[in-house]
C-alpha cells in the first residue's frame, strides 16, 4: 500500500504511485483506483475524489494532474513569486 506523506504534495504521491503502479501488471484499474484513493492525505482534492462520479482509473489520474497542477502554482502565488 502506497500512503501519502502528510508533507507529500500530490503531484509527487501520483507520479510515485502511477510508477509502482506500473510494475503491478496484474493489478486491475478498480484496485488501482481504490488503492490510489485510500492513500490520499485528507484534502480538497481527497474529497473530489470520494464525492465524484469518476468511474475509471485514467479519469482519475487525469484529474489528479489537473489539480496536482493547480496545487504547484498556488503554492508559487505568494509575494516574492510576483516580484
């Protein structure tokens, strides 16, 4: 099982997880998505994921990307990253 650190930010839990994930062929895109997210810090994210409509494993690393993506540059918003 694969757990995100508390201080693991979600691009680096996916990209880690998809890696492990690709050396387990005979795991299936169900337990792949479930493992995925029982691994998750709480979060916004986390919570999309449990009140979602997402069916299969690639809808949900598509959007892990997508909000792995926002996370980055909100956390580069602050006042020297303005400058």
């Amino acid at each position: 099982m694969i757990w995100q650190r508390e201080d693991e930010p979600l691009w680096e839990y996916a990209a880690h997880f998809s890696h492990e994930y690709s050396r387990c062929p005979e795991t299936n895109d169900r337990a792949a998505y479930g493992a995925f997210k029982s691994g998750l810090q709480s979060s916004h994210f986390r919570y999309l994921v449990h009140s979602s409509n997402w069916r299969t494993y690639d809808e949900l690393m598509k959007q892990a990307v997508i909000h792995a993506k926002a996370e980055y540059f909100n956390s580069k918003s602050g006042p020297s990253a303005r400058q």
